[in-house]
C-alpha cells in the first residue's frame, strides 16, 4: 500500500524528495500522514478535495478485509 500510494502522490507534486508518510496503526484503521513541500499542498488536495478523494478511495479499495486507511495531508508551516 505504501509503495502505491508514493508512486501516485510523487507523480502529482513538483517537489517529489520532500514527500514523507508517517503511518499509525490500530486496530482495524490504519491513519497515515502525508507531508510535503508547501507548493504540492493543492497539488495533492485538488481542486474542491477531488484528487485526495480519490487517493482515498484507490487505497482503501487495495486494503486488507475490513482494515480502513485514513489519509491526512499535514500542512507545513510556511
């Protein structure tokens, strides 16, 4: 799951080196935290939430059973 989700969000930013999962696992969710260059922000929201919407749904459709994954995008501080 890691290695899909980097390959789709590298393809989206300018600045793929500064990308970096963070992932906490439960018990049957799963959240991880996407950070990035300041300037990819909007790159990987999309317009009106669009792009990550769909991250989401092509990375819980590749989950395990009934594990959920939950995608947040940390903004840096400028």
């Amino acid at each position: 799951m890691e290695k899909l989700l980097l390959n789709i969000l590298r393809a989206l930013v300018q600045v793929p080196e500064d990308l970096d999962l963070q992932e906490v696992k439960g018990a049957t969710t799963t959240f991880v935290e996407i950070r990035c260059a300041l300037k990819d922000v909007g790159c990987i929201i999309g317009k009106n939430g669009k792009t990550i919407s769909a991250i989401r749904v092509l990375i819980n459709a590749t989950s395990r059973g009934d594990e959920t994954i939950v995608l947040e995008v940390i903004e840096p501080d400028a």
